[in-house]
C-alpha cells in the first residue's frame, strides 16, 4: 500500500523493498477444527490466508510476528488449502508455496466389520493348513523362511508358464 508520495516514486526519499516470501507447511490439529501452520523465512508479520478446498473465495487467517507456528481454528472436517505472505512496512511479498491439508476429527471411524473379525481370528489357522513355506535368501545372504500362500493366476498361466500371485 502507497502511504505518501514518497513511495511513488517522484524523487522524495525511497520506496520499501518487497520482503522474500515465506516457506509454509501445516499439520492437523487432530480436534475436528483446525490446523498449526509453521512458517519459515518470516519476516515482519506473516499473514496466513486460508479456504476450504475448491472454494473461490479466500479467508484472511490468524498473523503472528516472524517465523514459527499459528494455530488456524473455527475449521471443519474437510479438506483446505493455505499460504502465507511476508507483510513489511505495508509491503507485501508474493506468496509462500500453496500446501493442502485434511483437516480430521478426532474419533477415526471404525475400519472393522464382523467379516474382518472373522478373517483375523482364522488367518493363523489357515495361514497354517495352506500355507507354503519358502525360502528366501536376499543378496547380502542371511537365508531365511517365510510361510505364505500361493495361488496360481489363471490370466496370466498358459501351458508353459508355472507363474503364480503372493498372497500375505
């Protein structure tokens, strides 16, 4: 912003330099409703903008003074995208890198069902009527067992080929 004619250049005194830009990373916050910015090569006061993802219009976040961290809050679950620009004597730097964040809740949803259940409760019994036990030597030596099951892949056998599908 332009705040006296100096600044505009008529030969009275000098115009400020634009400050580099920030580096930006974020992480959860793991409450459902935010997220922690860390900024490196801040300078001034850094200003945080900040919106949900595939929305058009950007929301100006929290500031702090130089580098280090600000907590964005007021959020929901859902997936947002955010920079950061170096703001010195009304001079604004161009922005930080763009970095996506999902912002979660709390409570992660179950990933089990009863079907799950039953396959972990039976997999070492059947692990050990059909399994296989083949020996694996890598290239540093140091030979030793694996029991797995093996299953032939009728797409890609023909007559001459034996070519089989891990399964662990």
């Amino acid at each position: 912003m332009l705040t006296s004619i100096g600044r505009i250049g008529l030969g009275f005194g000098s115009a400020a330099a634009q400050p580099s830009a920030p580096s930006l990373s974020l992480a959860d916050g793991g409450d459902g409703a935010s997220f922690v910015a860390t900024v490196s090569s801040g300078v001034g006061t850094v200003q945080l903008y900040y919106r949900q993802k595939w929305d058009t219009d950007w929301l100006t976040g929290g500031t702090r003074s130089g580098s280090g961290a600000l907590t964005q809050s007021g959020l929901s679950v859902g997936w947002f995208e955010a920079y950061a620009v170096n703001v010195v004597d009304d001079v604004e730097s161009a922005p930080s890198n763009l970095v996506n964040i999902q912002v979660q809740s709390t409570t992660p949803a179950p990933v089990t069902t009863e079907f799950d259940d039953v396959l972990i409760a039976t997999a070492a019994e059947f692990l050990e009527r059909f399994g296989e036990t083949v020996t694996y030597v890598p290239y540093g030596g140091d030979v030793r067992e694996i029991r797995l099951l093996l299953t032939a892949n009728p797409w890609h056998l023909s007559p001459e080929s034996t070519a089989a599908t891990l399964i662990c």
